[in-house]
C-alpha cells in the first residue's frame, strides 16, 4: 500500500473536518495540518473462520417456495411459505340487500333471507424472480393456518408451522401441480415487461369452519364473516385473527426451482345488484329511470409489510457443519446458512496508540472464483453486513439499520481485471469499530468481544426526491437476513502471515 497516498489522504480529512462553513482558509489549513499532524500506518493480521448457522430471523419482505438441489454441495434446499393478508381499515362490502344469494332451489335471490355464496375463490402467489429451471413440474399443499403468528412472538427460519400446531389439522389442505413458466398465458403477453407470473389456488370446494358450519367455498365463509360483524373487517389485526389467519404453502413434490414470492393475494369472487340511471323519453320529455343491473364483484386481500410472512427452510445442517470445518477457505452461505467470523486484532492495534485517533481501518475480504461448472450455481451474495458477534441476532431482531460506528455495510465489489479492489469485500473504514471494541473490554466479559461476522443481507429501500431537485435519494429503511440462495468461497485469514489485514491510520497533534 502507498503510505505517502494514504497520509496526504488522511490529512486532507483533518483539514476539511476542521473546517467551518467558509472556504477562505482552506489553503492554510491544510498546510497547517500538515505542520502540526504526525501520520503512521500500521498492518496486522485477521484471522477468520466459518461458523455454521442452523436459522436466522424471517423477517424478509420476499418468501421463497420450492425445492433444489445445491450444485455445490449436492444437498436439497427446500422453502416454504407463510403468508397471512391485510384488510384495509373498515373495509366494506356492498350492502346486504345488495348482495346476490340464493334460496332453497339455488335460484338468485337478494339480501340475508338466502344463502350467501361465493362464484369462487382463490389464493395468488406473484414472483419476479426465481432460481433453476422454471418449466419443472412442481407441487405444492396449501395448509390453512388455525391462528395467527403474531408479531408477539419471534419467528426463525427453522420454524415448522405444522410441528408447532399452526396449522388446523381438519382445515383446507389444498394440493396445487404448477410450473413457474404457465403455459396459459400466451407467450407474448409472458414476454412483456407489464406481466407478473404467479402460482394459482383455486380454494372452490366445500369449506366448513371451526364451528362446523358449511359454505360452498372459502370466499363464502368470508363474506359470511363480513356480515354477521363487519367489525371483523376493521383492520388487519382483526382479519387476520378473527377472519383468516393465514395460510401456509409446503412443498410436496418436484424439484428444480425455487420462486422469491414478493406478492400474494386473497381474491373473493361475488355478485351484487346495483341500479343504473339511464335516460327515457315519456309523452315526449326526457326522464331519468333506474333499473336493476346485476355486477361481478371481486375482493382482494393483498399479503404486505403490516403482515407478516415468513419462509421456513430446510437443509442438511451436517453437509453445513463439514464446509465450515473446511480450513482453505471461509464461507458465505444462505439461506441459514454459514458465515464468516472476522478476529480483530483489538489490542494490537491499540498498543501504544491509545494517545492517537485511528483516522482509518480498513478490511478487504478476497473471493475466491467458483470452481463448480454449472448453470445454476448459486449467485454471489451482493451485499454484506459486519456486526460484533454478540449483535447476531439482537440486530435483526430490533430491526437495527446499520450506523457505520459498530455496523457496517458493503457490496461484492467485481473488477474483470481481476484487481486488488475487484471480486471482493472491502470495509474502507471500521475505525469507530475498533475504538468501540477498545473502550468496552473492561466491561465486556464475552470471549466474543474482539470478534466481528460478515452476514449476507437484503436491503429494503425507498426512494425521494425534492420538487428542486430532479435526481431522488435512496434510502434504506430495512436490513434483512438473504434468505435467497447465494454462495461464495473468501480467503482464509490466518494466525500469523494471514492474506486478510486490515490496514491502519493513526494521527495525532504534535
């Protein structure tokens, strides 16, 4: 590393920082700077390892649902899926008398002296993306949920809802044979940027709920629900812990994809009456008439983020313990899942330089290439998030963003040219990190408090922009454990000698 770059580099931060809003002086204080401020540059060995990971937090705004095969490690990764839905506030349908039932014989009728039906009913499942080969024939159960998993509770990736009693046993268990490229759909409509692919779920059969009362189909029973108290229907918490609490999606069959759910709906068929003016002429004057006009209705309940959903993962957790003893490399590998544990050489850095700030400290995380030839080898995870050890889960679990003082963020940074900055992970600077570890040793009694872990993560962002300015501004409002496929192999840091340092700025006042 150039250590005359990096001193010019550090002193220009001083300078600048020491600055007030006023550019008259900037000349002079950088000069200044260089006159009164002593620069060093240190390096020191990393040491890092794989730790194994049998299930993290799923709290990821995308589920996953199918089945593949690990062209890597030859073991089966299977998600399933839960997903609940959301009623919008007071939400309601037309009036009673407005609804098309039917009496004894299945005639149409209207209002609450017949049978209130439903044309059909059916659960959406929408993917943009997806792993494998999308013409696999694949098949799902759709399980109804018989309560809620509620936000009072923490949900991991290794959480069966059917194990663990959320699924009524004498509910709908409803198979589904499906391919994630539907041949329905004529091709160019597929093609164009407007489609959205999704699994259906016809739920048309006959529904019987917890009391024992039976409807033609599942979109009955909710209509029914909306009527006997249409507070039922006032928010999301009420619909879904008094109307439909869920429903869970497990593979049953077929292997060769894998679909990244960001979307699901809840669609009631129905249909009602509604007057329609129209214009009539009568002894010569136009008048205003009504008439009768019957309209198919359809509800949507839509699956989002005031919802949870959740996706359970299956995989071979001793195939995973066996990569991560692999002492040539360290691994990066979700879903749940190995990560790379980081030993920040705390102490050394700090040896004879508690006088001094550390400007910066900076960790560079090589790749290594992918050496199994496949079309389906799992994609590299894009960005990467550096926690204390101690943080694993209670970062997640608080839904922390990162602060860039004792959590960082960063992305694979890939360079063709194969360069020293290409196909790798680089924290530029973790130096609020290592003072932070420093300050708290005395009262940190964990054997964990110099180390630090490298955790593939999904960002949610959103996007603004002022009426003065024409460019927008991305912010990231949510950090996620992946919970997609993606692997990598990095370099191994070691002991003594270790291909992973991390390079030091010291700076002090003389």
């Amino acid at each position: 590393m150039n250590s005359k770059f990096i001193a010019g580099l550090a002193l220009a931060c001083i300078a600048f920082t020491a600055c007030d809003d006023s550019t008259d002086s900037i000349g002079s204080s950088l000069a200044e700077a260089n006159d009164g401020v002593s620069i060093q540059t240190a390096t020191f060995d990393v040491f890092s390892r794989s730790i194994p990971v049998d299930s993290v937090l799923s709290r990821n705004p995308i589920g996953y649902l199918g089945k593949v095969k690990d062209p890597e490690t030859g073991v089966y990764v299977t998600g399933d899926f839960m997903a609940q839905f959301n009623s919008l506030d007071d939400y309601q349908f037309p009036n009673i008398d407005s609804l098309i039932t039917y009496d004894a014989n299945g005639n149409m009728t209207l209002g609450s002296d017949g049978t209130i039906k439903a044309d059909s009913c059916e659960l959406r499942l929408f993917f943009e993306d997806f792993y494998g080969d999308s013409t696999q024939t694949m098949k799902l159960t759709a399980y109804e949920m018989s309560k809620t998993m509620n936000e009072d509770r923490l949900y991991y990736s290794n959480f069966d809802p059917i194990a663990n009693g959320y699924v009524r046993t004498d509910g709908i268990h409803q198979d589904k044979v499906y391919n994630l490229v539907d041949y329905n759909v004529a091709e160019d409509v597929r093609d164009t940027s407007t489609y959205w692919p999704y699994i259906t779920i016809k739920l048309n059969s006959k529904y019987t709920d917890t009391s024992g009362k039976t409807y033609n189909n599942y979109g009955a029973y909710v209509l029914q629900k909306y009527y006997d108290d249409p507070s039922n229907f006032k928010n999301a918490y009420s619909f879904r812990n008094k109307v439909v609490p869920g429903f869970f999606f497990k593979m049953k069959s077929g292997l060769g994809n894998m679909a990244s759910i960001n979307g699901s709906q809840l669609n009631v068929y129905f249909k009602y009456k509604s007057k329609v003016a129209y214009t009539d002429s009568v002894n010569g004057t136009t008048v205003t008439a009504y008439k009768d006009t019957i309209y198919n209705g359809v509800t949507v309940f839509w699956g989002t983020e005031e919802v949870l959903q959740t996706t359970t993962i299956t995989n071979d957790q001793n195939v995973i313990n066996k990569l991560a003893a692999d002492e040539s490399c360290t691994y990066l590998k979700t879903p749940a899942g190995i990560f790379t544990e980081l030993t920040l050489p705390v102490d050394d850095i700090m040896s004879g330089h508690t006088s001094e700030t550390i400007t910066s400290a900076q960790v560079v995380l090589q790749r290594i290439n992918n050496s199994v030839q496949s079309d389906y080898a799992f994609d590299v995870p894009d960005n990467v998030l550096m926690i204390p050890e101690d943080s694993l889960y209670s970062f997640f679990e608080h839904n922390n963003l990162y602060d860039n003082i004792t959590s960082y963020l960063t992305s694979w940074g890939y360079s063709a040219t194969g360069t020293s900055t290409g196909n790798s992970y680089t924290f530029h600077n973790i130096s609020g990190l290592i003072t932070a570890m420093y300050n708290s040793k005395a009262t940190n009694t964990s054997s964990n408090w110099n180390k630090v872990v490298i955790i593939p993560v999904t960002l949610t962002t959103t996007s603004s922009s002022t009426s003065s300015s024409s460019s927008s501004t991305t912010s990231v409002t949510k950090v996620s454990n992946n919970m997609g496929l993606t692997s990598t192999r990095l370099v191994k840091g070691t002991n003594t000698d270790s291909p992973i340092q991390i390079s030091v700025i010291y700076s002090r006042f003389k």
